[in-house]
C-alpha cells in the first residue's frame, strides 16, 4: 500500500505544471527559439513591448528553462507552483446552488456549470412553457468519453418575405468551450441564449434578427476537457482523445488530447503555429478532423440534417485577451475576400458597444498564425466568421500582466475569471453579436 501511494504521489508530482512570468532585457523575439529547445512549453500571455511572457510549463522543463533564462539574462517568477493548487478555488467558483424552474434564472446563468448541469439546463429550456415554443436541441455529436454535443437553436417566426418563400432564412453559429480552460466562454454562450430568449419579444433589433436568423449555440464544445479542467487541471486546453504516445500507463497526462482549433480541414498543419507534439497543448491530430467534437461541427455546418438553412455567421468565442480576430489565421500574407467589410463592420462595433477596449484585427497579425481553426474553415462555408477573444479580468487578485505589479505581489492569470465576471462579458458580447448582425441585415437583406 506504501508503495503505491509513493508511486501516486510521484506521478502527481511529475505531471504538475507550473506557471511562470518570464522578462527577457531585450525587446526581442524569444518565442521561436523558446519553441524549439522546449516544444512542450505553453504560451499564456506575451507582451511585446514589455517583453515579459507568461508561461505554463511542465516542471521536468524547470531546470533546462532557467538555465535558458540566465543565458538570456532574463529574470523570472513562479506564479503557480504546481496547477493543480488552482483547482481549490474553481471548485469554489462552481458550488451548486438550487435550481429555479425558470431556465432564464440567475442561478443558472451566473454560475460555471457542470457538463451534467448544463444537459439539465437544455433540457428545462425545451420543456418549459417559458422558453420551448423558440427552442430546439440538437444533438449533432458524442465525445470520445461519451458525452453529448448539444445544440441549442432560437428560433421564432420568420419575416414575411421568407414566409412567402421567396428567400430561405439563414442561420449563425456561435460557440463556445472550444478550449477547456476558457470557463468564461460557456458562461457567455450561456448568458448570449438567455438575453436572446428574455429579449426576442422586446427588443426590436433582436427581434428584427431572429426574423432573418435561425441562432444555433454550442456552449460547451468540448466537454471533456472541460470536464477534466473542472476536476484534475484547470488549465487544461485539448480534448481527451488518446493519442499515439498516450496510454493506460503513461506517465505524462498531457500526452492526451487534440487541440480542437488545430484540426479543422483546412490549411491543416500549415504553420508552426499549431504543434506535431502530442504531449503539446496544442498539439493538431495526426491528421484534419481527427476528433470526434470537431467531425460533428464540420457535419453541422457542412450538412443540411439539422439545420435547413445556410450558415451565414460565425462567432467563436474564447477567454482571453479582448481581441476581436478575424479570418486567416493560417497566414498574415493573404486577407478572406471580403476583409474590408468585415474590418469595418467589426471595427465599428468595437467602437461603438465595447467602447474601443478590443483589439481588432486579422487573426494571424494581431496574436500569431496557426492553421486548421474554426473561422478559417468557416470563412470557406460562409461570410462571416471571427473569433472573440473575452476579459481577462478578475476581481480579487491583479492580473499578473499588470505592469504596476510589485514585485512580490501575489497575482493571478486571466483564465481563472470569476463567475461574476459572466454577466459584465455576456452584455458586452451579446450587444456586440445584435449590432454585428443587424449591421448585416440592415445592409444585405432589407
Ligand atoms: C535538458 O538539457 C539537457 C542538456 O541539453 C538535455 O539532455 C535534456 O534532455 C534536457 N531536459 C529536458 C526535460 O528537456
Ligand atoms: C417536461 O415538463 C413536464 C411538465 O413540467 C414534466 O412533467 C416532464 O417530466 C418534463 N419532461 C422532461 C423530459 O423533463
Ligand atoms: C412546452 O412546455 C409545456 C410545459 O412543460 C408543455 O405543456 C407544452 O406542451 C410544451 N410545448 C411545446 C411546443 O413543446
Ligand atoms: C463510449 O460508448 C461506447 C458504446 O456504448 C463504448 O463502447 C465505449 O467504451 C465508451 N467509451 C468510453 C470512453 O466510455
Ligand atoms: C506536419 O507538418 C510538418 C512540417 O511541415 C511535417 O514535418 C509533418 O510531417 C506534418 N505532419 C503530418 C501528419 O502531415
Ligand atoms: C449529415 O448528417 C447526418 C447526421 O449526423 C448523417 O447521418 C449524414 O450521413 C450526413 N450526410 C452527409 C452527406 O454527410
Ligand atoms: C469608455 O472608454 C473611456 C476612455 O477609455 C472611459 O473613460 C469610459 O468610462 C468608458 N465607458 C464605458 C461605458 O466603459
Ligand atoms: C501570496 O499568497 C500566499 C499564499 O496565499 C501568502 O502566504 C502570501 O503572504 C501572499 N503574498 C503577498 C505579497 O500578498
Ligand atoms: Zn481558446
């Protein structure tokens, strides 16, 4: 029995990560060769200008990583000493509380639902005379661990021009979760279906684009690993698909899982950007539309079953940094056809409902390029695809990007965003999808 809680004990203590703040002296590109003497390091946040990087690194990478740093002359901190520390307090974040029978109550909303939670939550949606006469679920998929990819749809009486049948009404995705870690992008989703449910009698712009668009949310698209960053790592990213080197006895529990925006089919394994490692955190599949979660959404999209109508937008949401990103990711040399209207469309709103706080711009310039996203894939289906990066903010700790830091302070990183944070992003993000989206119907379809 001693012996094999000493084992136990050693694998936790060999497949714990820590996270780090890195500052190099010289505004210099460090990343490349970061990337290739230690492939298996993770990126959470860089500043440029500041030249300080924040990373999550597997602790067998420590010794190797400082003498690096040394030889820079860099300086360096640990933040988290060991990832699974973390999950104390989002344990505490996503205490269960009673459920109302109103799907649109707070309780659910406002806190970081469990998967099961979240399939009770659809449920109640399409079985409460409050909500079931706009809603309809689809199950477009399984998880490798088994779990269902559920679709919620809004829908409501079409114009009348549509009804006449003259025109087909179009449909917009949007989701979330595509990255396990990223809590904030469910809640979001989650809060994007209430306001829609609470304001499509009301509100005339939203009920003006339900008339036009059939809205289809996927708030958790990767269940599994959102299910793992819940209960063993809260800064887990992939699926949890095995992979070639990951096994019934492998040490090395990062060595599971796909990267779901790196395996979508198109310009798939094209960029550095997107890692042939499979103990990396991004790590693409062997090959395009490997996993199970991203065959089903290529499937929806791609095939008429559960949607008659044609996608036309796409919003796929992350946490975090506030950046509103658009289509290629895969390069910086070439722009989607439309790229000025997107850029114009996107920035007016950025100026208008997010007050000028998010970066806009083509995906691969304002972060870095990767191949095989999701827009990228959806930029070849439909006009309008974009990725939102949402709020790193936290209210408690500073963020540890904060330049007037201490240097002793305590901080934390933008992934662990509270659950109150939900409602301050979802209005935010709900009213820049509306304007987006009456912006497009006011110009393509009145
Ligand atoms: C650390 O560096 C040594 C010498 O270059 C190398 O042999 C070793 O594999 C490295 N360890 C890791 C975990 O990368
Ligand atoms: C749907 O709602 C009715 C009445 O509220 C309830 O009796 C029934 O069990 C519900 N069905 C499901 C599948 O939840
Ligand atoms: C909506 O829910 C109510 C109560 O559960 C039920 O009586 C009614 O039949 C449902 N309507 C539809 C269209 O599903
Ligand atoms: C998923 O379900 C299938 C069919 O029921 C089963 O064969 C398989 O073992 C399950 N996989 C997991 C990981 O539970
Ligand atoms: C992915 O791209 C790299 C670099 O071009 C190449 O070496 C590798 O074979 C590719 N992987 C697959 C599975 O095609
Ligand atoms: C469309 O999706 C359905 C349900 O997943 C599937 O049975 C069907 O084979 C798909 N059709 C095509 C052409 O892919
Ligand atoms: C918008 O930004 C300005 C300047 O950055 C700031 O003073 C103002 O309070 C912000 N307004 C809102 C509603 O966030
Ligand atoms: C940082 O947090 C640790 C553990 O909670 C605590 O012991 C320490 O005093 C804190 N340091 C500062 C500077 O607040
Ligand atoms: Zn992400």
């Amino acid at each position: 029995m001693k012996l094999l809680l000493v084992f136990v004990l050693l694998l936790n203590y060999l497949q714990a990560e820590q996270v780090w703040l890195v500052k190099f002296p010289y505004k210099h590109n460090y990343l490349s060769r970061i990337e290739k003497i230690f492939p298996l390091i993770d990126l959470i946040e860089y500043d440029y200008y500041q030249s300080s990087y924040i990373f999550l690194i597997p602790r067998n990478y420590a010794s190797n990583f400082t003498h690096f740093i040394h030889q820079s002359k860099g300086s360096y901190r640990i933040i988290v000493d060991n990832t699974k520390d973390l999950l104390k307090k989002s344990r505490q974040q996503s205490k269960r509380s009673i459920a109302s029978d109103n799907p649109l109550d707070k309780t659910y909303y406002q806190r970081f639902l469990s998967y099961d939670e979240q399939q009770d939550w659809s449920r109640l949606l399409s079985n409460s005379s409050l909500t079931n006469k706009s809603i309809r679920l689809h199950t477009i998929g399984q998880t490798y661990e088994n779990r269902s990819l559920t679709v919620i749809e809004i829908h409501s009486k079409s114009h009348p021009r549509y009804r006449k049948g003259r025109r087909r009404k179009n449909a917009v995705f949007i989701d979330g979760g595509m990255h396990a870690r990223e809590w904030l992008s469910i809640g979001v989703a989650n809060y994007v279906i209430v306001q829609f449910l609470k304001l499509k009698g009301k509100d005339p712009k939203v009920k003006k684009i339900l008339h036009y668009f059939d809205v289809f949310i996927l708030s958790m698209m990767n269940p599994d690993g959102y299910e793992y960053s819940r209960n063993e790592n809260r800064l887990w990213r992939k699926n949890r698909a095995p992979t070639i080197v990951s096994d019934y006895w492998s040490i090395d529990a990062s060595c599971f899982g796909v990267d779901l925006n790196r395996n979508f089919p198109f310009q798939w394994n094209n960029t550095f950007g997107a890692s042939p490692f499979p103990c990396s955190h991004s790590f693409s599949g062997l090959k395009p539309l490997s996993e199970n979660e991203v065959q089903s959404v290529v499937n929806f999209l791609r095939n008429k079953t559960y949607t008659r109508h044609q996608f036309y937008a796409y919003f796929n949401l992350h946490a975090y940094g506030r950046f509103w990103l658009l289509p290629w990711t895969y390069t910086t040399l070439e722009r989607v056809k439309n790229y000025d209207d997107l850029l114009k469309r996107s920035n007016n709103v950025a100026s208008t409902v997010l007050n000028g706080t998010y970066k806009v711009g083509q995906a691969s310039s304002v972060l870095y390029s990767c191949s095989g996203t999701s827009i990228d894939f959806a930029a070849t289906l439909m006009p309008h695809a974009m990725t939102l990066e949402l709020s790193p903010m936290y209210r408690g700790l500073p963020l540890c990007y904060d330049g007037n830091l201490r240097k002793d302070q305590n901080c934390t990183i933008g992934f662990m965003s509270g659950p109150e944070e939900i409602e301050i992003d979802g209005i935010e993000v709900f009213n820049a999808i509306v304007e987006y989206l009456y912006s497009i119907i006011q110009d393509n379809f009145v």
